[in-house]
C-alpha cells in the first residue's frame, strides 16, 4: 500500500509540574552551591534557599528571586560567556546542583553539561530541562519559528549521546510535565571525553531528527521515574549532597 508513513506515537509525560517538582524539593534540602543556566523570569530559582549562581542573557525577573538567599550571584550573558569567564574557578566555587534550563539546541546543552560537570562535586547532581519532547512542532531548531506552546528543540539527544559516550554517568528521567526532567548523577569533572569527541558527537548527531531517528526508539530506551514517587523516596540520587535548610542563616533586617 502507497501513502504516508505513519508517525509513531509520541508519549505525554503523566507527572508532577516540574515547578512544583522543584518547589517542594526547595523547601526539603540546600545546597552549598546552586546553579541555574536559562533563568528568564526567575520562576524556578526562586524557591531556592541556600548559595545561587543565575545565568541568563536576558531576566526579566518576576518574582522575588533573593527571599533568603546568603548569596546570590547573577550573570546576564550567555553560558558560554559565563564559562569562559572562568568567574566561577577564580572565586574557588564548586557547585553540588545545577539545572541546565537555557539555550534548547543539544549542541549547546551539551556545552552546558561539560562545563558545568567540570566545576561540579562528583557527588553532585544535575538536571536537564526538555529532554522529553510530546510532540513533533517543539522540537524545531529554527529560532525564528519556534512553537506557541512549549519548546523542546532538539535537547532529547542529550540522552542517547550521554548513553553511548558516558555509559558511567547515572541517569534518572523524571516523568514531569510538561517536558520531563533529566537528573544526572555518578559525575566525574575530570572525565574529558565528551570534550575528545565534541566535533564527532555534532557530526554524527546535528542532521538527525526524532521521528526517522524513532520516537519508539527514542522513549522505549529509558524507564521513565514517576516524579511523586522520587520525592516520596526521599529524592535518593540528593542523599550526599542536601543540607538541612535549617543551616541557613535567615537574614534579619537591621534598620527600619
Ligand atoms: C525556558 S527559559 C528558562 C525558564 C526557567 N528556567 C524556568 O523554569 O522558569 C530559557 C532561558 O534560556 C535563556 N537562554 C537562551 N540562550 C541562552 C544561552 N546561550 N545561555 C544561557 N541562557 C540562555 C533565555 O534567555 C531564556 O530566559
């Protein structure tokens, strides 16, 4: 029979709201520091209590973003800018949990990562934003036509491309709405392969997309991680690194 192929199914992550995901762990652990790249409005760091670093070429804060903080660095240029930088090696600062939330292109996450793993507690955790695409318009790498709803681009290959190049590092892929959340634990700053094969990974990968690449494929690869139910575990991959919020000094006013 003639005709188009047919599409396979994309699936819909069931879970919890990722800022809600974030929130409550906010509210149970701190970290000595937090880093956030791709902050905008400052929704999800908001809920941060302990040490922050924010990343961003563009805030447009809209809410209270310092609440009790101790410190809160911010940065209105692009990671690779931060990074280059080397802000972060001259203050002496290694982080324990970062959320890579910025440019939503895998050549760039995958920068992200890198760096950030590099500067970051082996102990440490951290988390990939948009890695679990629930349809096809989201995933469009053209920045001049990006989707109404949600926008994924093409960060989904940060997990086959971790998978085969980094079999070391562990992966969780939290179930959350509306684009799943990607923890990453098991680090290794040192390890430079991802670096080694930097031109080799964009080669193979940059002209792939999901739905000849297999959306079956692409989901039946990993075991999706009710969010609720991680919580409900006592976040496991955090047990190193979380401190008692009550380690925080909460800062007093000291004039009317
Ligand atoms: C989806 S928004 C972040 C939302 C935020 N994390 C939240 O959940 O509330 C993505 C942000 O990434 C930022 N961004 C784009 N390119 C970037 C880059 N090269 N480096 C860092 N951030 C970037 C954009 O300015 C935008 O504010």
């Amino acid at each position: 029979m003639f005709g188009a192929k047919k599409v396979e199914a994309f699936r819909r992550n069931p879970g919890q709201r990722y800022i809600e995901f974030f929130d409550e762990l906010h509210q149970r652990m701190v970290f000595d520091w937090y880093m956030e790249i791709g902050c905008r409005a400052g929704r999800s760091f908001a809920p941060v209590r302990g040490k922050t670093i924010a990343v961003d070429p563009f805030f447009k804060a809209e809410v209270d973003v310092i609440g009790s903080k101790p410190q809160l660095l911010i940065f209105q240029q692009t990671s690779d800018d931060f990074f280059a930088s080397g802000m972060l090696e001259k203050m002496g600062i290694q982080i324990s949990f970062s959320f890579l939330d910025g440019m939503h292109l895998f050549e760039y996450l995958l920068r992200d990562f890198m760096n950030t793993e590099a500067l970051t507690n082996p102990e440490g955790v951290i988390a990939l934003h948009d890695c679990v695409p629930f349809n096809e318009k989201m995933l469009t790498r053209d920045l001049k036509n990006l989707p109404k709803g949600p926008w994924t681009g093409d960060v989904w290959k940060l997990i086959p491309i971790l998978r085969k190049y980094r079999p070391d590092l562990e992966l969780t892929v939290l179930n959350c709405r509306p684009t799943g959340l990607v923890f990453v634990s098991n680090l290794d700053p040192a390890n430079t392969v991802l670096r080694d094969n930097y031109e080799a990974i964009l080669a193979e990968w940059t002209s792939i997309d999901l739905v000849p690449y297999g959306v079956g494929r692409f989901y039946d690869a990993f075991e999706s991680v009710d969010a609720e139910a991680f919580a409900a575990a006592d976040y496991p991959i955090f047990s190193k690194i979380r401190q008692a919020p009550a380690t925080i000094r909460k800062p007093t006013k000291v004039t009317k």
